[in-house]
C-alpha cells in the first residue's frame, strides 16, 4: 500500500515523484535557457533594436507636468522665462537632447529625477529626440513620435 510519500510498503521510490522530479528538471532547463544572455554583436554588424515610440512615453511620464499651461512644470517655466521661450516642452525649439537628457535624469529645481528603471536609456533618447524635433514635424510625419 502506498501513501502520500511517494514510497510503498517495500520502500521502493514511485513514478508520482519520480515524474515531479523530471518536469521540475526540464522546467529549470528552460529557465536556465531563458536566462541565457544575448549573443555579443559583431563587431561592425549593427544590433537591430525595435524603434522607442516617443509619444507614449512623453504622455505617460512628462505630459502631466509640461504639456499644458497650468501644469505644474509649464508654470515653473513660464515664471522662469517670463514668455522668452514657450513654457510647454512641446511648442519649444530651443531644447538639445542632451539638455532634455541631463533634466531627466538629475532634475532640476523641484522636477525629480528619474531613474533607468522608470524612463530607460532607449525611451529617454527617444523623447529627447521627439523634444528636439521641429515643433511642426513632431505629430505629422518625421518619423515615430
């Protein structure tokens, strides 16, 4: 008679943990295949990567804040130029993407910075890049926003 250890009256091991056993170990072989990491590029082949749109990620992380007049860093602009530059990020011309990079990433006054985990290298480029686009190029055509 056997019970629920997985050993019957003889002490002899049977299939119920032996099968555990194995779909456990083929489990862990396709984690640990997973985990593998991506092959190193070749040097003068360039690594194909999939385009950061822009535009969700100025909504999700920026536009609360820059994209409307009374938005808290639309206000913090507005007083700071007094109307020399436009206080909403996207109607600005004169921004660099390393400028939009350096605010991101350290703040500035009392806009936080953010982190890789939050904004990624890949997003943040591209947002700097969407920024610093004409401001007339930026929603019609002239690529992903």
């Amino acid at each position: 008679m056997q019970g629920n250890s997985g050993v019957d009256r003889r002490g002899a091991v049977t299939r119920v943990p032996v099968v555990l056993a194995a779909v456990l170990a083929l489990g862990a072989g396709a984690a640990i295949g997973q985990a593998r990491p991506a092959p190193a590029p070749v040097a003068g082949k360039p690594v194909a990567t999939a385009p950061v749109a822009a535009l969700p990620v100025y909504r999700k992380w920026c536009a609360d804040c820059h994209a409307t007049p009374t938005g808290p860093g639309s206000l913090a602009l507005q007083r700071k130029y007094q109307g020399a530059v436009p206080a909403i990020l996207e109607q600005r011309s004169d921004l660099s993407p390393d400028y939009v990079r350096q605010v991101v990433r350290q703040g500035i006054s009392f806009m936080p910075s953010f982190r890789k985990t939050e904004i990624s290298d890949a997003e943040l480029a591209a947002v700097a890049t969407y920024l610093t686009k004409p401001p007339a190029r930026r929603r019609s055509g002239g690529g992903k926003p």
